[in-house]
C-alpha cells in the first residue's frame, strides 16, 4: 500500500514536470535567466529562504508553547511541503496540508493540550 502510493506520486510528479516543460519554452527560460544579474537572484533565494526559516521558527515556536516539542527540521519541512501545495491549489488551500505532513513526519497523534490563558505570564 505504502510502496504503490509513493510510486503513484512520483508518476504524477513527472507528469506535471512533463506538462510544464511542454508549455514553456526551455530556451526563452534559459536566455531571461543568461541575461539575469545573479546577484539579484542569489539575494531574492536567500530572502526567500530566510522568510521560510522564520515562518517555519514560528510555527515551531508555536508548537511548543501548546506542548509539542518538535525538530526544527521536521517543522521546515512540513512547513516548504505546505507551501508548496499552497503553489498549486487554489486559495493557498494547500497549505493546511501542512498538519497532516508533519503529523506523518513525527507520528504524532494526541490531541493538542487545552491552552489556559490564566495561567500564561502572556495574559
């Protein structure tokens, strides 16, 4: 079950690939990108990067305060994995898929324990 779902995804992952360079002119993408400053590209990859690390760190932090202690890395995961589908889906939908990669990640199952705001030195 688990083997054909993975082959199953990676066959449709090769047909969007597929798709999307047979919509798009390979050489046209290869010219703009010759014809690029790579320093700006290395600095919009870098700021990209660095705006997931923070959201990825929130969302970490966040985690923990509700009593999951998680990886960073499992959460930076999760958290490129949603947004990716965010890509793709309609309304950034796709990014609610992000509780079910990290649950599957971590194996988590318990339910999130109840906040009581009484108790918080932030309230």
């Amino acid at each position: 079950m688990k083997k054909s779902r993975i082959i199953f995804q990676v066959i449709v992952g090769v047909i969007i690939i597929a798709f999307i360079f047979y919509k798009i002119d390979m050489d046209e993408v290869i010219s703009i990108l010759k014809k690029a400053n790579p320093i700006y590209f290395i600095i919009a990859c870098l700021s990209y990067l660095l705006l997931n690390i923070t959201l990825a760190a929130r969302l970490n932090y966040l985690l923990s305060r509700i009593g999951h202690r998680m990886k960073f890395l499992s959460v930076f995961f999760s958290h490129m994995g949603g947004m990716i589908a965010g890509d793709i889906t309609p309304g950034r939908s796709g990014y609610f898929l992000t509780p079910s990669i990290l649950k599957k990640k971590t194996g988590r199952n318990r339910p999130a324990p109840r906040l009581r705001p009484w108790k918080s030195p932030y309230f």
